[in-house]
C-alpha cells in the first residue's frame, strides 16, 4: 500500500506544487541540453500549452551543461552563463518555472539566481556537499536516485537536504544499472521512496537510456518511454519527468531516448487517465 497522503509533504518549486495537496500531476520537462534559444521557446511553449489543456503544472527543464558526456567530444551545452541566459528568457517569456542540473557545488548560488529546481543528477546523488550547497539555496532540489543505489538508500541523502532546513525535495527514479549499458526499473522504488514522506518523480526518458552503448554516446530505446510513464502513473507518483525534443534523431545530446514533441499530448492523456485512478483510490 502507498503511504497516507497526510504524512507525504507537498513542496514548492516555484509557483509549482509537487505533491498530494496539490491535487494533480506536476510535468518536468524540456530538452535534455540547451541546444538553442529558439528550440527551448519552441518546446516550453508547446508543452505550456498543452499542459494548460490538461490541467497539469509544468516546469521547464534544460541543462546549461552536460558534464557527464560518455565522450570528450560529445556536445556539452553552450555553458553555465549563456545558458542562464536561456533559462531566464524561458521563464520571464511564458511565466513558468525553469529547472536544471548542477554538478558542483560553486554552481549551486548562481544557478539559483535563476532556477526554480536544481537537480542533482543520479551519477552524483551521494556528493555529499553539491547536495547540502544545493539545499542551502533553499531551492527545490530535485535528487535523482543513483542506478547504482537501494530505494531505500535514499533516505541519507534525503537526510543530508534536510540537515539544511530546507524541506523543498523531490526524488526521482530513472532505472537501475543491469549488466553493461542496460538500465532497468524497479517500480517498488517510488512507493519505497514515497514512504520517506517526500514526493516522488519518475524520469521515463533517462530510464530507457543504454549509457555508454553506442560506439562513444547513450543509445537508448525511446518506444519504451510510453509504457514506464503509464506504469509509473498505475503505481503512484506525484511528477513525471520527461526530455522531449522536435526531432530527437537531430537532437545533441540523449537523441536516442527523448521523446518526440509530437508524442508529449497523447502520452500525457493517458498518464492523466491513470493517475486519475490512483488519486481516486487514495
């Protein structure tokens, strides 16, 4: 059984509320890197609309860097003032919160000038100090769980956030390392780490990547992104996190496992139908 809503917190992330008392399902999405301006207006404002039709929050994500690139040559992001710069047109020009990625911690203040939610991604969820730096602002932090890491070992990384006094956390599930360049989800994680009292996310991009499984980048299975989404919808989350791109063959970075923009509406149709369910059962 999933834990009583009264004893899971509802957080903030800007305008946004994550959780149980918010009533719906907040979206976390955008491109995996920030290729451009143009196309961060042209997703955030695609899915802002769509999200408006169907009633769900959303917050806009992109990363100014990738610092994690399987290959020195693949394309990192255009940097962290240049793509700040971004981050603030996208939010000022639709009025949404904007989400990103931090990998050290002298990133953490500045970032925060200008994000809503600085992510902690997985490869680094246990840095004990990019993890308190991030709390310390006093943003939404949003914690990915490690694919080498036990659900339930999040709770001392949950612990760490927490030392801070900021209670602004959200902690997402994106697979679990299974032999060489394959990930797997064990669906127990988000009931497992719900039962921590915070609200929890599935990444149903990242979790179909193969890292490091095409000849010196992420391949990834995307056709399988549709049916982790309605699962995760079936078992119970409170956000859903997603990287979509016009033209994910074109895309710079994960093209192999985002999600066609054309896809976002219909896939978001029938995750809403089944955490409809869920929240009716609760």
């Amino acid at each position: 059984m999933q834990p009583r809503q009264d004893i899971v917190r509802t957080i903030r992330a800007g305008s946004v509320a994550i959780g149980p008392a918010a009533g719906k399902l907040a979206l976390i999405a955008g491109p995996c890197v920030v290729e451009s301006l143009d196309l961060c207006l042209q997703v955030a404002s695609a899915i802002r609309e769509i999200c408006q039709r169907l009633g769900i929050s959303y917050i806009f994500k992109a990363s100014f860097d990738k610092a994690n690139r399987t290959s020195l040559s693949s394309f990192r992001g255009p940097g962290l003032a240049r793509g700040l710069q971004v981050l603030h047109e996208v939010k000022e020009r639709f009025d949404l919160p904007v989400c990103t990625d931090i990998h050290e911690a002298a990133q953490a203040p500045t970032v925060a000038e200008v994000a809503d939610v600085l992510q902690i991604p997985a490869f680094l969820c246990r840095q004990t100090d990019l993890v308190l730096v991030a709390a310390r602002t006093g943003k939404c932090v949003n914690i990915k769980k490690g694919q080498f890491m036990a659900p339930r070992d999040m709770e001392y990384v949950l612990e760490k956030a927490l030392s801070t006094g900021n209670e602004n956390v959200l902690l997402t599930e994106r697979g679990v390392s299974f032999g060489y360049n394959t990930l797997v989800v064990d669906f127990t994680a988000l009931p497992t780490m719900r039962s921590l009292g915070f609200p929890v996310c599935m990444d149903a991009t990242h979790a179909v990547q193969r890292p490091g499984g095409d000849r010196g980048q992420s391949g990834g299975n995307r056709q399988f992104v549709q049916y982790l989404a309605r699962a995760a919808a079936a078992v119970g989350m409170d956000a859903l996190f997603l990287e979509v791109h016009p033209d994910p063959d074109r895309a710079l970075s994960d093209k192999a496992s985002m999600l066609p923009l054309a896809c976002v509406e219909p896939l978001l149709r029938q995750v809403l139908a089944l955490d409809r369910v869920v929240r009716d059962s609760l």
